[in-house]
C-alpha cells in the first residue's frame, strides 16, 4: 500500500483507504472526504495515473472521467497497484 501522489504515469491502483477526516459532507460543511468521493475517489476504485509530473496537481482516470487532484490530496489516498499498465 502507498500513496496516491507516488503513482508514476500509466500506473493503475485500487483505492484502498482514503486518510481525510471525515467530517460533515452537506451544504457548507464540506471536507475534503467529501470532495474526493465528490469526484469519485471511493475505496475499492481503480483509478489510472494520467500525469504526474512537474509540481501542481495530478491528473488521474475514474471510470470514464479525467480529475485533477492537489498532490497534497493526492498523499492522504493509498493505493494498492494492481500490476497492469497500458
């Protein structure tokens, strides 16, 4: 297991823990757990490393859809590689 953020790109990985704390997820009170389930950013997930270089935000594949992600997000969400890599 190991953190998002150290995928390097076309890594593929299952999201096994997301380590934000929870917190109240309607309205105003929204935390970063929420924001990344938002996206969808759930464990059990495999998500596709898309670009992780130079020093702003990464870009990853969910399902079908292409999110962008602070690297400091990015550390708090570990990962187990699933070994496959296009």
């Amino acid at each position: 297991m190991s953190p998002l953020g150290l995928l390097s790109k076309g890594e593929k990985a299952e999201v096994v823990e997301i380590r934000i704390q929870k917190g109240y997820c309607q309205g105003t009170g929204k935390n970063q757990a929420c924001h990344a389930e938002d996206m969808g950013l759930r464990t059990g997930k495999v998500i596709e490393m898309l670009n992780n270089g130079g020093g702003g935000p990464i870009l990853l594949k969910v399902d079908e859809s292409r999110i962008a992600i602070s690297r400091g997000m990015a550390m708090k969400i570990m990962v187990k590689k699933t070994g496959c890599r296009d």
